[in-house]
C-alpha cells in the first residue's frame, strides 16, 4: 500500500474512531497490530507463537552522556514558538546539529500544568543520546510492570513486563516522572548547548509568507525557518491551513488529574501495597479507567481517572469536581476506591483528539508545525509528549543532510510526509487504545480478556489484546527510529 492509501486509510480510521462513543466496527487498524484479532477469529488471525527478534537499539539504558552527532552542512536561523516538550525538545535537537536556535515563549517563568507523565523508550532513547540523563535522572521512576485490572475486584487481567524487557528489546528505559521536571531539566540542557529561550516574549503574529514572527511587544524577528510547537490551541496551526484552522475534536470523554500524598497511603494495607511494587496499575472497566503510578521518588502518587463527558468544559466547575469523580466510580474495587477518597483536589480536563492534517507547512516552506499543534491525541498511549521528541529529532536529522537552501522546502516536505503518517497512526492507536479499555462487561469483554490470558500466566504467545504486550504493536510504537526512518526518507527521495 502507498503513502497516500495509508494516510486516507488511517485518516478514515480515526474520524470513525472519533465518531462513535462505543467499540462497533472496531475490527482492524491502518498501524502494525495483532491486538484486535481476538475480534477478528479467522484462519488469517490466529496467534504467532513465534514472537519477532528483539530490536537491536543503539543506546544502552544506563546511557548518561552523548556522542557529536551529525552536523549540519548548511546550519540555519531557527526561531521556535514555544517552550513546551515539543519546543524544547525540538531547540535541543536542532542546536546540537549546529544551528542558532531561539525559542520564544509566552509565559514569564516555566512550569507545565499537570503531573505524572509517561516516557517510553521510544522517546527516552533520544532523549537520553540529547544528553538529557544527568538532569533528568535524579527525578525518574521506571515501572516495573503495567498491570491491567478488572473494574469491579482489582484481579490481573493483562500484565506487560517493562523491566527487563522493555529496555533490553528497546534499548532505553521506560521512566515516569512530573511533567515540571521533565520541563525544567529539558530547559536547563538547552541553555547549556546554547539555545537562546526568551521567557515572557509570546508571538503575536505568523507570516505565511516568510520566516518571520511578531511579538506581542511589536518586535519583528527574521530567520530562515519558524518552528511553531505552539500547542493545542495553537495559533500558527490556522495560518499554516490557509486561515481555515482544523480544531481538535472532543473524543467523547474527560479526565481527572490528581496527586495523592504518599505518606497517606502508608499506614493503609488496603492501598499502601500499590507503593511497595513500582508498577502501573490501571483498573479498567465499562467507559472508564483509572492509571495510577508513583514519582518524585516514591513522595507522590500520580491518578488519572476517565470518564464519559459530552457537556462544554466552560459548564465545569472545579470546586465540585471530587465528589463528581467520586460518583463515577462507584462500586469499583473497593481498594481503588479508598485511594480515590485520599483525593482532596482535582481538576477535570476535555479529552480532545485531532485528525491528521494534509499539511504541517506553508506553501512558503518558511512556517512549520509540530507537536501537539500538528497533532493532539488523547493519552491512552501514553506517547502524544514522545511524538513531538520524534519530531524534533527527525527534523533536525533531515536538515543536518541538506547542502543548499534550495533543498530547504524539499527537505521539510519529506520531513512532513514521515511525520504525518507516524503520528496520524498514533492518534489512531490512541483511540483504539481507550475502546480496548472500554468493553462493557460480556462475551467481547470476556474475548479481550481470554486474549491476554497468557501474558498474565507469563506465557510469551507473542500476540494480546494489550497493544503493549502485543509484540507487532510493540515494535511499531517503542523500536520505531525517527532519525532513522527520517534520513532513509530523505536517501530514497534523493535515490540513494
């Protein structure tokens, strides 16, 4: 199948995704995976025994420091908007092929809203060889498993091994850890390389035209390319369509975000077992589900909870937004809910997805999109911070091979077409992830979780229902190179 056949098929894939609040014609996805097979009984889907070799990464998890990569023939003026993870990560990655990068950002002083966050190796693999150990080490937690949970009695119903496994078939560990943290140390690395972060100096306009920006204050400031990581409600994102801007659409669902002090767990057997094990935990049910894990050392206790939402978040109010969590999970575990009463303060988030988009750049080829304003999708992956790492780093590999300005808007369309199809993917997988979730209690419940029997009986079949055990799924989301796969990109358009 060409490019254009995936991308319209994975485009089809997610509006129908989007469209529908439960799992009908859920039956196969546009991305490599055996997690849907279960559903799918045929001679054709039957179960590999024979799981894939593991994957020869480069990088050795204990990995700390980082080797001069591959400069960039032509090195160039680079103005970036923002200093998210998508921005950060971006200017790091840039400013170690050579380049002069400035990153303007609006806010005065950093500090990501949220908590907890995911980093698979997918993105720990580049960020660690960006030479982020040092700053960030000292703040990481590595799971040992992610446990899947029935709903009702907290029993196992889904098991994926992280430590060994993960890091020996992906060459990198699998960390959670704030979201501040992982901010702040991705801020302090870049101003070490030299990036220039101008704090308190938002973007007021884009230019479609040229590699140009407007400050709020009235500043003009010129380069040879803008990088907008501008975010969700992303401004550029409009100017790069035309003036038409493509929102992200509600998926159908909202989450509560909360922190549990870990001392109030302690002296509870009912609950201070889930400290003992640094594991994932995520109880899963009909329409909802609850992801717990520990960071900052073991001080605090991350939650994400789940649930069905199609009112206009303007309506929410946050004051009451505890005993609202509270209700939609009543009569689960009795042990998720004792931890659930631990929760004093939470805030209630819209779950929003995107589709993928037909372009992330100006016809000018001066004004690019990245990160969550190229492409939001719901969390079920865990991996929307990890596609804007895997954007940064594929764009500075493919401008590191560039001789001439010419090859310039070349280089950014092949750049675009990797980029678009790999996380148009992901948001699909997110989606799918969450109807996998999701199944009520029955016979499709009771297939699901008969599919992930072995995994939780710690027989290696190879294939699951957990799209993070199923060995296809695995390799495609946490072995995938995007500096790899953007260069190869890049040769097999200049025929090499």
């Amino acid at each position: 199948m060409d490019y254009d056949s995936k991308l319209e098929k994975c485009k089809a894939h997610v509006e129908s995704l989007l469209s529908q609040r439960g799992h009908a014609g859920l039956r196969e996805t546009s991305y490599p995976s055996r997690s849907l097979h279960f559903l799918n009984p045929s001679p054709q889907t039957k179960p590999f025994r024979n799981p894939p070799p593991p994957i020869q990464a480069p990088l050795n998890p204990s990995h700390t420091s980082f080797k001069r990569p591959l400069q960039a023939h032509l090195p160039l003026k680079i103005l970036i908007s923002g200093a998210g993870l998508g921005g950060l990560a971006t200017a790091i990655a840039l400013r170690r092929r050579g380049h002069t990068v400035t990153v303007f950002e609006k806010a005065p002083e950093l500090g990501e809203v949220g908590a907890g966050i995911q980093v698979p190796p997918n993105s720990t693999r580049l960020l660690l060889s960006f030479g982020l150990g040092p700053y960030i080490s000292p703040h990481t937690t590595s799971p040992t498993t992610i446990l899947m949970r029935r709903w009702e009695d907290g029993s196992i119903i889904g098991c994926t091994k992280l430590i060994p496994d993960f890091e020996e078939r992906f060459g990198a560990p699998y960390y959670v850890v704030h979201r501040a943290n992982l901010q702040l140390a991705m801020y302090q690395l870049a101003l070490d390389l030299g990036v220039e972060v101008m704090l308190g100096r938002g973007v007021r306009n884009y230019d479609a035209g040229k590699a140009r920006l407007v400050l709020e204050d009235g500043e003009t400031v010129v380069g040879d390319l803008v990088v907008a990581a501008d975010g969700i409600k992303s401004e550029a994102r409009k100017t790069v369509l035309g003036g038409i801007d493509q929102h992200p659409r509600e998926a159908g669902f909202a989450a509560y975000r909360a922190m549990v002090d870990t001392e109030m767990m302690k002296g509870d057997p009912d609950v201070s077992w889930l400290l003992d094990n640094p594991a994932q935990n995520l109880w899963i049910g009909d329409m909802r589900h609850v992801m717990t894990y520990s960071i900052a050392g073991g001080k605090s206790f991350n939650m994400v909870l789940s649930h069905p939402s199609d009112t206009d978040p303007s309506t929410w109010r946050q004051e009451t937004a505890v005993e609202e969590m509270k209700q939609h999970f009543q009569g689960w575990d009795p042990r998720l809910l004792k931890l659930i009463n631990l929760i004093h303060e939470t805030l209630k988030w819209p779950l929003l997805s995107g589709v993928p988009l037909d372009t992330w750049l100006t016809p000018s080829s001066t004004l690019l999109i990245l990160g969550d304003a190229a492409h939001p999708m719901v969390p079920y992956m865990s991996t929307g911070a990890a596609m804007a790492v895997e954007d940064g780093a594929a764009l500075a590999e493919i401008l590191s091979l560039i001789t001439s300005r010419s090859e310039l808007p070349t280089a950014l369309k092949v750049f675009e077409k990797v980029r678009i199809l790999r996380t148009g993917q992901m948001q699909e997988a997110s989606l799918v992830n969450g109807k996998l979730w999701h199944f009520e209690d029955g016979a499709e419940q009771r297939q699901r979780d008969e599919a992930m029997r072995a995994e939780v009986e710690e027989k290696r079949a190879g294939e699951s229902a957990n799209q993070w055990s199923d060995d296809v799924t695995a390799r495609w989301v946490y072995g995938y190179d995007a500096e790899g796969e953007a260069r190869c990109a890049w040769e097999e358009r200049n025929g090499g």
